[in-house]
C-alpha cells in the first residue's frame, strides 16, 4: 500500500494504524540476530533498539535478540532473569555444560525485549574446528589475522548450535523464525541452513561490504556498478572472504531485505541476488501535544549552543549571536562517504556569498565525528573558562547593584548611577574584560588530534582558509568526539545538540538509509541529504515537495560534484536568507513529515521490488493453514523442483569458486521465494522484522519446513 507521489502533508496527522491479520504469535517464535544487540558500534544499533518495543507489543514473550556478550555491556544494560521458555533453557544449559558461557536477562530499552548473549571468549577454544566446519559447509576460509571474521564466526557457530539445541527441544510445539542483520551475523545462518534447521529465515544487509570500501576509495561508484570485477576488487581490499561469508547468507537467507531501493541495486550487482522486499529503517517517535512544546525545546537546547560560543570565540566574538545559525554534520569519520568533502567546500562558497551580499548574518558549522585524540585542546577549555569568569563577574556586579537600587527605592530616592557601583567594582570589571583579550584565532578543533597533519578535515580547512578569522561569516567547529552530557566542554547529549541547531546537512555519496537526517526530521530540524541516500530516495518519491518540508535533496547521482556543491551552497545560502519566522514555520513543517518515519506506520511504506509478483493469492494460502502443502502440492503450483530447496535439502553454498546456486538475478525463484514472502508479506520492521510463511511443507519427520 505505497503512499502516493503526491502525498498530502495536511493528512499526516492522526494516520489510521495499519490493519492486517492476526498473526498467531503464539505459534512461532522470533530470534532476531545482529551484532550491535547491546553493544553500540554503529546505526544497526539504532534500528534494532528503536524498533524493539513495536515488535515485543506484538510478539510479547516470543521476540528474542540475540548478539555477543560484553561484560560492561551486560552489567550496565541487562537485567539477568531465566528464559520463559524451558526449551530455550536446556538449549543454553547444553551450551553451558559444554564450557560455552551464554547469558539471558532484559536489555534495559524501550520495550525491554528479551536478550541470549554468547561469550564469544569462552568459545575460542573451538575455533580451528568451526573453521574446518565453514570450509565444509560453503568453501570459505578465513584467515588468522581478521579477529572481527573470527569472532562473527564463534559468534556464528554458537548460534547455529543453541538453534540445533532448540529445533531438537521443540519438534513440531513451534516454528522458528531467524532474521540476520549484515554479515557478522552472517555465519550463523549459513551453517544454520548447512545443517538442515527447519526454520525460516531472513537475511537484512544495511549496506554492502565492497560497496562501502569502494565508495571510501572515491571512485565513481554508482555509475560503474556492472563493470567492478568484484572478486579482484573485494582481494586487493583484503575483504575477499568476508565478502564471501556476506553473499553466501544472500543466498542462503529464505528472505533477502535491505533497506533502500539505493541499496536493493547495489545488492543485485555486488551480491547478485535481487532483494524481495526492501525495509525502511523507523524511529520512535513521540509526539508532543502541543506544537509549540519542541520549538521551546529548539529555544531552550539553542542557548545553550549560544553559551559554548560565547566561550570559544571569546576575544572575537565580534558576531550577533541571535542572528547567527548553527549548521552540524555528524557520523562515521568517513570523509567522502558522509559527503564532509562537499559541505566544507560549499561553506569556503558560502563563506563568500555572504561577504559580498555584506549579509549580518553568521554561520557555525560543527563537524561532529570521532578521531584518535589525546585530550581536549587547552584554548579550548581556556574559552570555557573564560565565559564561566565573566559569567560569575556579571552575578556579583548585578547582586552588589540590584541591593543597592532596591536600598536607594525604600528610602523614596532615586540612585546616583555614579554611586551605586564603587571604584573596586570597576576594577573587577575591568579586569575581566582584559582577561578577554585574545592574541590568537579561536581553534577550529576542540580537541588535541593525534596526527593533525593528515587529517582530512583540518586539512581541507587550510585548503579553503576557514580559520575562524573576524572577516569570515563562516566559523567551522570540529569536535573529534561523541556528544555527551558530562563532557566538560560541551555538555550536551546528541539529541539535545541536534534540537538546539537550525540546519543538519548529510550530503552522503553512500548512505544505503541515513538515521541522521531522519533524527532532525522528527525533531523538527530541517536537514540536507542526497538522492544517494535511502532516506533522501524516500522522501523523494513519497513527498511531492520536500524542500518546502525542510528536506533539502542534493543530486549527487546525474550531477557532477561541483554542480552538486553549486546546489548545496544554494540551498544553504537560501537558508541563511531565512528570517526568523520563515524558519519557525519551517520548523512545524519538518515536524509533521515524523509520522512517515514511525515505526507503527513504515509498513504502508514499505515497498516490494518488481519481481514479486504473486502467482498464489492471500486467500489460497491462508485456507491452506500452517501445515498446508506437501511437496506434491508445490509442484503443482508450477514451482520448478530445482528451485524448491527447502531445509532438509541444502543448497550449494560454495562461494569461494563463486557458483551462485541461485542464478543471480535471473534466476527463476520468485514464486518459490513467494510463498514465504506472501505471509511476510510486511516484513515489518515496524510491526514485527518477519512474518512466517503459512505455506509449509511437511518432511519425513513431520517436521513444519518452510519452502524457500
């Protein structure tokens, strides 16, 4: 049910929720399985936190994540407590008694979903054999020196084991659903299905593993998607047998996702398989009652962004600061991919603009992006000592002042202004004032960097000549760090930082979504992405006017780069002519687009590639039950029995000699896929990571088998 082209904005509000079926959750049980549960190393992260509450009102006790067990992040996120399930507890014990650590509690989130960790550490012992039992199972070797391979691959044996431990506990009480996020995750559904487990499962790749390492090389990417030798290309990047293990789960996955249509045609050249349904990534979002509530968060977060600039610029703070707009781009330190190359040299351009327009108004551009620092830059902490000062000054002049007026008033006199503040008051004064003085330009980073030289930002800097000088209207703040409340410097956490500015900008040359531009959108914060990104492709076609809503879409795909500065620094300088209330507006405008980002509604969405063509209508399926068809059956529909592959007949998985036992994207596997996907039919992200199929078959065992 695809929103149209031509969306009405003012409908957005109260969207009816998404009505379906029923799903008998009682019957079946969902594991979702990414490396990022409980550990926070990037986005995936965000997408499987924010989404976890959506999915446990609907599958209550029968959702469980699962991922690898750090010790800090155990103690300070989980709540220990047995499983609810006594299979999953002999399951775990079978692990347990056999040295293999695994733990289960609460994550301590929205929704508080259950969690399996497996001590990746305890289970190291085992390692040359589960590589000789990957090389068995699909030819892919993995070499001693890549630790996050080994540890995705302990991570991925332990997994496939407690899956054996549980199918063996359960028999026919309940399916089992699998979804696998990227590659880490990848190990344990190939060996999974090498083993012949009768349980359905889903592969989501976020973005591609050569797709990120060719992007980060700057090559012309998009427009030579068929032409990459992809094997040479994945060797010279030492990446060969992770990419391996990534295009192996692709093929093995029941369900291959990915969460862009961007991303769903660079997986169909890199991964060669064509993904059957393509998942926006969601957020919480919570809505306010009132619409004034988060434009006096804005005000509230903005002054104290105005305080930390008050503090770096001391000595030349010769700018108004109520007519200065505070722009940040933030993320992975991935200097091309993130788009920072483009927004520095559209800044050295709008830089320009508003000196020759003589304009008043002054831009701050915070880069908000983890390097290897030392410490944080003494001029720094200086300037922040310096506004505290001058701070405490003003409260004691203003105390000494406000008694002596309110004494002169009582006594029916009105105030010698000459009187009522002594010589050692102006002393104080003045000597505050002098403290002020600076002889050097305010830092363009806030931290002491480690090879300060070659780094990409700073040096892209001193190419354009930003360095904070009282002619430029444009000031560039790089804070080499994540945001945090209890930093000394900038006390702010990452949602607060990004309420209190005007503009986010993301003009990403790879971006398979973006969460970036998606946080500022829910928070009423205009943003700039590209038509690279899944998020910018998203808005585009769902949004008939973006840039009218506060999202600026940059054309990095038919445009050449500096065309595509041209367009960012037009629309950054058309922001910056903005008055006030146009920006409030605007503001409320950005805000009403959050309802297309809730996870309660990215199912009306959600939007299937061209391939999914359904020969077998709901109905059918549904009258056949979740013990429905035979092998007979299915061969009757017309599927071909060489496609049909289900759990006890697994396919060829040899990767390393790169025979593709699906075909690539020609092959004829659609309507195989199909009758899991037509119960998947959402996929739903926001409703639940996946539907099981109802189109089962049964194998000699009378164990329930989803067809592939």
């Amino acid at each position: 049910m695809p929103l149209s082209r031509s969306l009405s904005m003012s409908s957005l509000s109260g969207l009816p929720l998404w009505e379906e079926d029923d799903l008998p959750v009682e019957n079946l049980l969902l594991f979702e399985v990414a490396w990022e549960v409980t550990n926070k190393v990037g986005g995936i992260y965000t997408v499987i936190q924010t989404k976890a509450k959506i999915t446990v009102d609907e599958w209550g006790e029968n959702f469980f994540m699962m991922g690898p067990y750090y010790e800090h992040n155990f103690k300070t996120q989980v709540e220990q407590c047995d499983p609810p399930i006594a299979a999953i507890k002999v399951a775990m014990d079978s692990l347990i008694n056999s040295g293999c650590q695994v733990y289960f509690g609460r994550w301590l989130i929205e929704g508080s979903p259950y969690v399996i960790l497996f001590d990746i550490g305890s289970a190291a012992w085992n390692l040359d054999r589960w590589k000789g039992d990957l090389w068995d199972a699909c030819s892919i070797g993995l070499p001693y020196h890549d630790r996050e391979a080994n540890d995705s691959l302990i991570l991925g044996s332990l997994i496939a084991w407690f899956f054996k431990e549980l199918t063996d506990q359960l028999r026919d009480e309940r399916n089992i659903i699998a979804h696998f996020h990227e590659w880490q995750a990848g190990a344990g559904l190939v060996l999974s299905r090498s083993r012949k487990l009768p349980m359905a499962t889903v592969f989501t790749t976020h973005a591609t593993l050569l797709g990120r390492y060719l992007c980060a090389g700057n090559v012309d990417f998009y427009n030579n998607l068929d032409k990459f030798n992809l094997d040479k290309e994945a060797g010279e990047r030492q990446i060969y047998h992770r990419c391996c293990l990534e295009r192996a789960a692709v093929h093995c996955a029941h369900v291959f996702t990915t969460v862009s249509q961007i991303t769903a045609v660079e997986a169909n050249h890199m991964l060669h398989r064509n993904p059957d349904v393509v998942t926006p990534n969601g957020l919480n979002v919570k809505k306010f009652s009132a619409m004034h509530e988060f434009q006096n968060l804005h005000s509230t977060n903005k002054t104290q962004i105005q305080e930390f600039v008050r503090g770096h610029f001391y000595g030349h703070l010769d700018f108004n600061l109520e007519k200065t707009l505070f722009f940040f781009i933030a993320g992975r330190y991935e200097f091309s991919n993130k788009g920072a190359d483009i927004f520095l040299e559209s800044l050295s351009r709008l830089n320009y603009l508003l000196r020759v327009h003589k304009s008043d108004v002054t831009v701050v551009a915070f880069f908000i992006m983890p390097a290897k620092t030392n410490n944080f830059n003494v001029e720094t902490l200086k300037g922040q000592a310096v506004r505290k000062q001058l701070w405490d000054t003003a409260q004691f002049a203003k105390e000494k002042f406000g008694k002596r007026l309110y004494e002169a008033l009582l006594r029916g006199e009105i105030p010698d202004m000459n009187k009522i503040l002594d010589r050692d008051d102006f002393t104080i004064m003045k000597r505050a004032i002098f403290a002020t003085q600076r002889h050097t330009l305010p830092p363009v980073t806030t931290h002491n960097m480690l090879d300060d030289s070659t780094d990409q930002i700073l040096a892209n800097v001193r190419r354009i000549g930003l360095f904070n000088s009282r002619n430029d209207r444009v000031k560039i703040i790089f804070h080499p760090e994540f945001l945090s409340s209890t930093s000394p410097l900038l006390p702010m956490d990452y949602e607060e930082f990004v309420r209190g500015c005007h503009l986010g900008v993301f003009p990403s040359y790879y971006e398979p979504w973006g969460y970036t531009p998606g946080e500022c959108t829910v928070m009423g914060i205009p943003s700039v992405t590209t038509n690279l990104s899944g998020f910018g492709c998203f808005m585009e076609e769902h949004v008939s006017d973006p840039a009218a809503y506060g999202i600026y879409i940059v054309d990095r795909r038919f445009r050449s780069a500096d065309e595509s500065c041209n367009q960012l620094t037009k629309f950054l300088f058309s922001f910056c002519q903005q008055s006030r209330r146009q920006r409030i507006i605007q503001r409320n405008r950005t805000e009403r687009l959050s309802d297309l980002l809730d996870w309660r509604y990215l199912g009306r969405v959600s939007r299937s590639l061209p391939d999914r063509d359904c020969t077998l209508c709901r109905n059918d399926i549904s009258q056949m039950g979740l013990r429905g068809v035979r092998p007979s059956t299915v061969t009757s529909y017309g599927l071909s029995p060489t496609c049909c592959w289900t759990v006890c007949q697994p396919p060829p998985v040899n990767m390393a000699n790169q025979i593709l036992f699906r075909g690539g994207a020609d092959s004829n596997t659609t309507e195989c896929r199909q009758t899991l996907l037509d119960y998947i039919i959402n996929v739903q992200w926001g409703h639940v990571s996946v539907r099981l199929g109802r189109r089962l078959i049964q194998n000699n065992n009378n164990r329930i088998i989803p067809v592939l």
